[in-house]
C-alpha cells in the first residue's frame, strides 16, 4: 500500500471545521500519513492516565493532544488568513509550491 500526499505540512496553520475542536486553529505538529491524521498545537486535548516510570516518577493524569482526522483540517492562507482550498503549481525552474485558489498567492515560502 503506497503513502498518500496531502494538502498539509508540518509547521502549517490550519483551522479545524468539524467535530468538537470546530473553528479553532492551530500549528500542525506532526503528520500521521498512516492513519490519515494529524496533531495539531493544543487542540483535541485528551487525558492520559499514566503510571510511574523513571521518565515520570510522580505518574499522574497527563494532558496531550489526540491526533484529528486530516480531512477535517483546512489550510489557513497567510494572505486571506481564513481556511482556503490549495493548489499545487510549477514554477519556472521546475520546483512545485502550493498557492491559495483565493487569492492565488503562494503558500510555500
């Protein structure tokens, strides 16, 4: 089974828009190409019960965050700064960038 590519990075904007977290926006932390999800910066904030270890003396409830689904996520423009669709475009020495469909500035620095 080949890996997809998606439409997010790590290090991106994005804004949720649907489920619990709706409407909030955050800093992609990490991608999970695997199971078509992603962590993203203090959002979808879970519990997790945590028995001593020599990381974690004390133990404890600890707070972390749970991955989302990635299509539940949306790409925040630096330009428009709200949630756009992205496409991908060549430039003239070959290389590939993603630009904002709204207002056709470039994504990718």
């Amino acid at each position: 089974m080949s890996v997809q590519k998606f439409h997010i990075k790590k290090d991106d904007t994005v804004m949720v828009m649907a489920g619990k977290e709706k409407g909030k926006t955050g800093k992609v932390l990490r991608i999970l190409p695997e199971k078509n999800r992603v962590l993203v910066e203090n959002l979808n904030v879970v519990k997790r019960h945590t028995r001593p270890s020599q990381v974690n003396p004390d133990g404890g409830i600890i707070e972390k965050e749970a991955s989302i689904a990635i299509s539940n996520v949306m790409l925040v423009c630096s330009a428009c700064n709200k949630p756009r669709r992205t496409g991908i475009r060549a430039s003239e020495d070959g290389s590939k960038a993603r630009f904002c469909k709204k207002c056709n500035q470039m994504v990718d620095k």
